[in-house]
C-alpha cells in the first residue's frame, strides 16, 4: 500500500504518495476530519463529539449530523481506505487510526524540534503557515498557537545556529521569517537591525528602523522603545556594541538574596541539593506573607541550577501566576527581551483586573503587541509616551500580586539585556512588602566583568 500523506499545516490535504489530494468535502466535514487527525488512536466519545461540532441544536439533531458527516468521511476516504478500516465508530465511540507508516506534518514537525531528533532547518520547512488557517473554530486556535510557538522557537535557534557560524545572510532569511510571524514585536526588527549591522549593511538597519516606526505608529499608535532609538543611533555611528549600559543585579535592598557558586565538592545530582531546595521553598512561603524576596542563584554550568528551580516550581502548591522567560547569547542587546517572552508565554492572566486599562498599560505594548487582543474596542495608546516600560512592568506584576502570589523566574541572565537588569532593580525595591518572589539564574562564568 502505498503511504497516506496528511498535511495540517496551513490546510488540510490528505493524498497518498505522488497522488492528487483526496476531495474531503465542506467546511464542517474538513474539521471533523482534521480534529479526529490530531486525536488519532484516541476513542472519543459520541455524544462529546456531536455536542463539540453541533452545540446549538438537539442532541438528537447533533447526533444525527455526526452520522452523516462521519459517512462522507468515510466515502472521501474510499480511493485510500476502500475497505473503511480507518474510521471506526463503533458503539459510543468515534476513533480514526491510520496505516503505521502513515506520515503527518505536524508530527513530523514536533520531532524536528524535539530535542532528541532536532532539526530545526527541517522544522521550519514542515511549517508551510499555521495550523489549518481556513478553519475558524475554538477548538483548533490552542493548538495552532502552541505550534506556532514552537515555530517561533525554531526560528530563534537558526537565528542563533547562523549568527554563530557568521553565516549573516542565513541568519536574517530566519530573522525575517520570525519577523512576519511577530509582525509587530519591536524585538524582532531590533534583532534584524543587529545582524543587517553585523552584516556591514547600515543602509538595511535604516530601512529596518523605519518600517519599525510605521508599523508601531500605524498599528499601535506608538513609538519605538527609547532603547531600541538608542540602539539605532549607535548603529548608524557605528559604535553599536562598544557599551552596554546595565545595572549590576541587585543584591542590595529590603529582601535581596544571593545564592553564590556552589561548592564544587557538593554533588551536582537533585538529591543533594535538600537545602537549597527548602531554601527556594522558604523563600515562596515568605512571598505568600508579602515578604517578596529576590533570589539570584549562580554557578558553574552543569550543576542543576535550571533543574533545581523547576523542582521547586513543580512542589509549589496553591495558584499563582508563573512569568518565565531567559535569556539567549545573541540577545543580550536587544531590550527587556527575557521580561517580553515572560509577559508574552504567561496563561490565566486576569485581564479582568486592568478594566479600565490604567494608563500605564500602553507602556508595554512594544513587548507584548497581543495586548489590544484582550481590551477589545478599547485605545490603548492614549498618553503612553508619559510612562516608561519598566515601570509599566513593575505595576503589572504588583497589580497581579494582589490578586495571588507572582513568581518571576528568568534564567540565563549572564545573556540578559541591561534594561533587564535595571528593570530587576527597579522591582526588587518595591517588591518587599508583596507577594512577590524573584528567582534569576545565571552561569557565573560568564557573567560580564562590568556586572
């Protein structure tokens, strides 16, 4: 037999190898078909189903509908699956299993980046555009947007990968993918920018910045970041990179904590590190008694500094708000970049709470360009220019705080970006009377000598 090719990316097709996609039929068929794709091998539930796809009507209506629909399926697929083996519905349970060695793009895309199989190059040739983009119905936008981001994630490590290599050319093709796929985060055209100057190519740094300007002004109704303007004007006078303007991480203030290098006889296995687990954990406990704190663990590479946090995040009992973001080795120039991906890959933030949006919200779109998506018919543009991003950041996370505890975990911060720096000043002096809990990690080695 020959092999079923199932294609999700961007639309449905179904074809088998050097043949013409198969006719699935209407809109509604081409759902159900594609959901029962991405649950294949599972028994799902009939009445869920028909409920799922016909909520409006009767259940015997919807019931009624489901047959029907799982009847064209089955006569679509008759050219590939003459005997309807594929396509069960037996009892109350609807299940599609394909052939073994049938072969789908979205799997073989999530193998791509997998970090046993990785293949990033592969991967973003897989993403022909987003998950079935003409289906318009809820239940496919989580998964579109979780692939999507992983898209995104590729991108960024070819971006790395090539930039690396000092394969320029390479490097801004992925840049500028990533940059139609975040067409209005100003990091993306930052990032662009630094490599068209990397490249020695000063003329696409300017046309670079001033498609950033339109796009802010005409989407947003705003203006670049002044760091971004600060970092465009030492590109054009060549003395981008000579300076970094930062802040050492604070140590100092009403809860600051450090954790130093560890000691090298200590084993760098999880069972040996009992105590400064219960450290991070005394440390969250004091946050729920508004005693935030800020913990910057350093140390050598290898030791379980990530693996230590995220067994800590994993015993931490109770709802809370979890921001995490880190830091990469080519980003440690472009602006507030870790807070951004923090801000941007949080979930079950209660927009609620910001209506009316408070003025100072607008101060954050340059890192997180979604947000009008949640004050919908709403400007938030008006008097943003009076408020600074760290300082709409620093209100954010104290207004989530009073709802229920916010953690903040950033790791890699030895790449971490001066405004980040400064930003993680500007909290940890203000967080001591809240139930906020800072934890920054980063690689003493390579740490900057000026931090």
């Amino acid at each position: 037999m020959t092999t079923l090719h199932i294609q999700l990316f961007q639309s449905l097709q179904v074809r088998v190898e050097n043949g013409k996609p198969l006719d699935i039929g209407s809109p509604t068929a081409r759902s159900l078909f594609a959901y029962l794709v991405l649950n294949r091998g599972k028994g799902i539930d009939r009445r869920l189903l028909a409920f799922h796809f016909w909520p409006k009507g009767s259940e015997q209506a919807a019931r009624r509908n489901l047959r029907q629909y799982l009847h064209r399926l089955r006569k679509a697929l008759e050219p590939v699956d003459p005997d309807g083996q594929w396509l069960s519905a037996e009892g109350n349970q609807v299940c599609f299993q394909p052939p073994s060695d049938f072969k789908l793009d979205v799997t073989l895309f999530e193998q791509a980046v997998s970090f046993a199989n990785e293949d990033l190059g592969q991967a973003v040739a897989l993403y022909k555009g987003a998950l079935l983009e003409d289906i318009y119905e809820d239940w496919v936008v989580a998964e579109r947007e979780r692939l999507a981001g992983l898209y995104r994630e590729a991108l960024l490590g070819l971006i790395d990968q090539m930039e690396r290599a000092g394969h320029y050319p390479e490097a801004v093709a992925y840049a500028e993918l990533y940059q139609a796929a975040e067409p209005l985060l100003e990091s993306a055209y930052l990032r662009l920018m630094r490599l068209h100057y990397a490249a020695g190519d000063r003329g696409r740094v300017q046309q670079k910045y001033e498609q950033l300007a339109e796009v802010l002004q005409d989407e947003l109704d705003a203006k670049p970041l002044p760091e971004t303007q600060a970092a465009y004007e030492s590109m054009l006078s060549g003395s981008y990179g000579n300076q970094i303007v930062s802040a050492a991480p604070p140590t100092s203030g009403p809860k600051a904590r450090r954790q130093d290098k560890p000691d090298p006889a200590s084993p760098a296995t999880f069972i040996g590190r009992v105590d400064e687990l219960a450290w991070l954990m005394s440390a969250y406990h004091s946050a729920l008694d508004s005693r935030g704190q800020f913990i910057f663990i350093q140390g050598e590479s290898g030791v379980g500094k990530t693996r230590l946090v995220a067994e800590m995040l994993a015993r931490v009992s109770g709802p809370f708000h979890l921001f995490s973001g880190r830091g990469h080795e080519f980003e440690s120039m472009i602006p507030y970049n870790p807070l951004s991906q923090a801000l941007r890959g949080a979930s079950g933030v209660p927009w609620e709470r910001f209506q009316p949006p408070p003025p100072w919200l607008a101060a954050l779109l340059p890192l997180m360009p979604e947000l009008p998506t949640f004050f919908p018919g709403i400007p938030l543009a008006a008097n943003s220019s009076l408020y600074h991003a760290i300082e709409a950041m620093g209100n954010f996370l104290l207004t989530l705080a009073r709802h229920r505890p916010v953690i903040l975990y950033l790791d890699n911060l030895h790449w971490a970006d001066g405004p980040t720096w400064n930003f993680l000043g500007f909290l940890a002096q203000r967080a001591a009377d809240t139930r906020i809990l800072v934890i920054g990690v980063a690689r003493g080695e390579d740490m900057p000598a000026e931090w």
